[in-house]
C-alpha cells in the first residue's frame, strides 16, 4: 500500500484536530516551591488521575481556545462542580498565565481535567 504526501498530511491533522494539550508544573507547596512533577500534560476532553498529589502549579503551555482546566482531589476526576479550582488555560483568555503561581488554598489536587468552555 503506497501513501501520498497529500494522505499522510490528512492523517496527521486528523490525528491533531481533536485536542490540545495544556501543560503545567506541580508543587508541593502553595508558592510553586518543592517540584513535584513537570511537564504534566492534560489533552482537552480528558481527565489525568496519574499525577502525584501537589498544592500549587504553574501553567507551562497554554491549550487550545476556550479550554478550561479542572484540578480535583482527592485521586479522581470528579464532578465539574466539585472542582477544587478551575480556570482558563488558553492564551486568548489569559485566566491561568504562565507567569502566575496557582493554589488551592492549603489542599492538595492529585488528578486534573481539560474541556472546552
């Protein structure tokens, strides 16, 4: 079976059309101090329960338009309202920037969701 250029393009933007990806830095405590884990990437429309429990973060790569991060405690993806805290993650909001050190007010968030608002 022979690919063109023109189908291998189509299938690589299908692949990257469903999501996109927010990323962050945990902490283990409230003033991004104490790395827990880098680099944790949430794809939009999914919830991650693999992150180590942290107490404050730093918003790394901004995700798609309108997409909201979701942090919840204790390890799952609970309910959106239950959330322990929520924001923008986009660079068109500017709700979570980057340069920003986010907490959850003492508690700790082991699990993290992303869907578009």
């Amino acid at each position: 079976m022979r690919f063109s250029m023109i189908s291998a393009t189509a299938i690589m933007a299908g692949l990257t059309a469903t999501g996109s990806a927010f990323v962050i830095d945990t902490f283990s405590d409230t003033t991004c101090g104490g790395s827990v884990q880098t680099s944790v990437n949430t794809w939009d429309n999914t919830c991650a329960t693999w992150p180590k429990a942290f107490k404050s973060f730093r918003v790394t790569t901004w995700g798609g338009s309108h997409q909201v991060g979701y942090f919840f405690a204790p390890d799952n993806c609970g309910s959106l309202p239950g959330a322990l805290f929520n924001g923008y993650v986009d660079s068109s909001t500017h709700d979570l920037d980057q340069t920003t050190c986010f907490h959850f007010n003492g508690a700790a968030a082991n699990a993290v969701a992303s869907y578009a608002g």
